[in-house]
C-alpha cells in the first residue's frame, strides 16, 4: 500500500539518529497572548536543556542548534504566521540540518527536547486530529470543494450551474370548458420550476461524480457535506459507493470565507474522531479474551509492537507517561536513553506500520483501567 506524505515524513524521521541527537522543538503560538508566554516558555526550556549539555563541542554544536531555533522566533520579532510550530534541528556544529513545518493547528503545549532521534509522539497527534478531510459546500446552483487539513483549508474547485435559457415568459393557463373531467393546465411557472429541478438534480448528481473521484485520488480520511434541503442528498446520489462515507451536516456555508468555514469544519472533525475512539474501544473491548485479541496497559502494548504483532495503537493523548520506558529486557530497549513510554509506544508503532489514534474524553476514560494504553493486534 503506498504510504502517504505524512507516513513517509515519520518514517525518514525515526531514522534519523545523527552523532549527537536531535533537538525536538513545538510551539503554541497564541496571538491573543499580549505577554508572549509561549516564547518564554521556549527559551526557558532551551536555556534548561543547555545547563545539562557537556561543555566544549558537544556545548556548542547544541547552541548552534538552539540558534537555528531563536532566530525562527526572534525575542523582539512579530510572531510567525501559524499557531503550530515544529522543528527538527540536527545537534551539530557547522550548518545543521533542518526540519520545520509550519500549521493552523497548536501542539498541546510549547516544548523542547533533546533526544538521540527526533521526539515525534506531539507531532502524530497533530496529524490524527488534524487529518486531510474533503470538505462539500453545497446549495441549490454551486458547490465548492475544499480540504480541509491541520486547520487550514485550501479550495480545489468551484463549480456553479449554467442555465443558458432564461428569458422565460409566465403564460396564462387555457381554461378548459368547464364539466366531467376538465382541469386547469400547469402553468408556464410550473414547468419552468420543474425544469429547474431537473437541472439542479443533474448538476449535483454530476458534480458528486467529480467530487467521488478526487475523494479516491487524495485519500481523505472524512469527507463532509455542509448544505440544507436535499442538496447533500442529490449530491450523495452522485457519489456511488463512496456515499458510505459522506458525514453530512445541515448548515449554508457556500458563501462563506474560508476562515469561518475552517473553525466550523475543525469542529465536525473533533466530533468525528471522537466517534472514532468510541468505535476502537469498542473494538478492543470485543478483542479481549478472542482472537487476534488485543494488548492492554503500557508493558504489553510496547512488548506487542516491538514484536510486530500490534496493528492499531490507541492511547490517552492527554496522559503524559512520564518516565523512561519499562523495563523488560527488550531488545529494542535497554533503558539507558532517557525515551519516555508514550513516544517509545509511537517510535515502534511507526516503525512497524501499525496505525495510531490518540483519543481523549469518553474514549480516554474506557482506556483508564489498562494504564491508558491498549493495542488491536494482528496475530
């Protein structure tokens, strides 16, 4: 199966391990917080991570990797565009490597770490709650397409029906003789309103085609329709099979811009990944005592994926597991690197293909007795 930007971009990641580390850095930007909380918070934990660096060169090629990161978010500087900020920085001397990526949505909080690899758990969990979603606005003549992805929207379409004959003319209905079986014929008005009908139903039914093939082509994980009336309905006829997948909401956004109507599509997605943590707890719920089965709590879960046997990690994104992996005397572990479990259970997961979704609310609470942490399994 071909791997998606986002799966290449944690692989070449867990695989980078340069002589002396990666420092791992995400910023929550809040405009609307006049004090910069967020930017001191980052120099306080990169001034943290530097007072427990080893002098001489190991010192000073982790001060030119905090540099390339100070000078990203300059003290005096406006704040960059974006409320998300994550940053790979390569611990080296002379011109070190580089990776940043730039978003609408924010990491839980404002962090900088050094590990030998780059700290990924914060950055997945972006990626599951802020998918690639096709988003549907449609009213009676137009629809736009748009995707949806980390909070940002981008229009890929915009289609609008055409009717080249609209100089019509309302006729007077003929009057029959009145008597047995006589009736008043449908008027001028009536048929050009059935007319129209019939063009709209088209229109939509055509436009829903157009809609399905990119829906197979971009693979995104939600599509939804926002419109009132029938028109998602004639829009979905459309769609084929892949109707299945069409969450519709009753709202008229067509002519909105794109800002309102990304806020109000980041809400559609919550409720969306909420109902499916809901569905994977009850998949691990069922999977318990049958087989394939599934692996509950931190220690078992960590050993199922290390062994290649987990196919779908689910755990507590708001859990922050704090201290370094459990032992087991695991090949994959010999507890000397300081990883704490949660990013170790995302380390393997990557590494071994196994999809990943962090849940909070309801579903986080059904994970509560197994430590937070369960995995479905493949074998």
């Amino acid at each position: 199966m071909e791997r998606t930007e986002r799966e290449r971009l944690l692989k070449r990641l867990i695989e980078w391990r340069p002589q002396n580390g990666i420092l791992s850095v995400y910023v929550h930007v809040d405009p609307a917080d006049r004090s910069q909380g967020w930017r001191i918070e980052l120099r306080e934990r990169i001034r943290a991570l530097a007072q427990h660096t080893s002098p001489h060169d190991e010192r000073r090629a982790f001060e030119a990797a905090a540099a390339e990161v100070l000078e990203r978010f300059p003290e005096h500087g406006a704040p960059p565009e974006g409320r998300g900020h994550v940053g790979f920085i390569e611990v080296a001397g002379k011109r070190p490597t580089a990776v940043w990526r730039d978003m609408q949505m924010g990491p839980r909080r404002t962090e900088a770490v050094r590990y030998q690899r780059p700290y990924l758990r914060p950055l997945v969990e972006l990626f599951a709650e802020g998918p690639h979603v096709g988003v549907a606005l449609v009213s009676a003549d137009r629809v736009r397409l748009l995707e949806w992805s980390l909070g940002a929207m981008r229009e890929l379409e915009d289609w609008e029906l055409t009717l080249f004959s609209l100089d019509w003319r309302e006729r007077k209905a003929e009057r029959s003789i009145p008597g047995a079986g006589s009736r008043t014929s449908a008027s001028g008005r009536d048929q050009f309103g059935q007319r129209m009908d019939a063009n709209r139903q088209r229109f939509l039914r055509e436009v829903g085609s157009l809609v399905a093939k990119e829906l197979g082509e971009r693979k995104w994980e939600h599509l939804i329709a926002f419109g009132v009336e029938e028109y998602p309905r004639e829009l979905a006829d459309g769609l084929g099979t892949a109707s299945e997948r069409l969450h519709t909401v009753r709202h008229d956004l067509v002519s909105e811009p794109e800002g309102q109507i990304a806020d109000r599509v980041g809400e559609e997605v919550g409720k969306l990944n909420a109902n499916r943590g809901l569905e994977l707890m009850s998949e691990v719920e069922e999977a318990i005592g049958a087989a394939p089965g599934a692996a509950l709590g931190p220690q078992e879960t960590l050993e199922a994926l290390a062994e290649g046997r987990a196919r779908h990690l689910v755990f507590d994104a708001a859990r922050d597991y704090d201290g370094r992996s459990l032992e087991a005397d695991l090949a994959y572990d010999d507890g000397t690197d300081g990883v704490p479990v949660g990013e170790r259970l995302v380390e393997l997961a990557v590494a071994t293909n196994a999809a990943i979704t962090p849940v909070r609310g309801e579903p986080a609470s059904m994970l509560e007795p197994h430590g937070g942490v369960a995995a479905l399994l493949r074998y």
